[in-house]
C-alpha cells in the first residue's frame, strides 16, 4: 500500500493493473455492456491511468456498481444427441465484466504473487 499524500489512499499501481491486464485473455467478451477485452488489452496507459484510479476508488470506498457484478450465463449443450429440451443435458458458461476480470487479476497480482 503507497501512500501518495495524507488524503488519499494508493492501493493499486499503474503497473498492477498493466499486468493484469496480460493475463486477460484476447477476444473475449463481456456479457452485459458489450465491452471486449480487446478493448483494454490495446488501450494506451492513459486508460490504464484511469482504470487504476478506479480500482483505487472502488477499494477505498467500497461497494462496487451493479453493471460490475452482472454475468450472463449461456447453456452449453453436452453433446449433439441429446435431447435439448432437458436442462440437465447443459451445462453454463458465464461471462463476466472485463473490469471485473481486472479487479480478480488486480487481487491475484497483489496479494497472491511471491
């Protein structure tokens, strides 16, 4: 934790976020605002400058916004012959804000990394 100056709190740096961002994987999509993890993979550090600013507020403050936590989940099917009609013959994938994939990233780099 870097303290910047007596008001504000640094939790997360620039090159936290950097790096987790590197582990998003390419071409995936968000669920809910139609966001692509392209789209902050390629982003400029300006964006990443805010990103961090984000997270930091999110830490100190708190709660996250609902559009954060929203998923959608899309049924799989298990195999081609099996009846489609039946819910036990699927199985779910989610996906998942990308900022919230970045904030999961941020916690793994920080307090998981030796």
């Amino acid at each position: 934790m870097l303290c910047s100056d007596t008001y504000s709190m640094e939790y997360v740096a620039v090159y936290d976020v950097r790096d987790a961002v590197r582990h998003l994987k390419a071409h995936k999509r968000d669920g809910c605002t139609g966001l692509e993890s392209d789209h902050i993979i390629n982003a400029g550090d300006d964006c990443l400058m805010h990103v961090t600013q984000l997270l930091n507020a999110i830490f100190s403050h708190g709660p996250l916004r609902d559009s954060f936590l929203n998923s959608t989940i899309v049924p799989i099917p298990k195999a081609r012959n099996v009846s489609m009609c039946v819910s036990a013959n699927h199985h779910g994938i989610t996906f998942s804000s990308v900022y919230l994939k970045i904030v999961d990233n941020s916690f793994a780099q920080i307090f998981w990394s030796p």
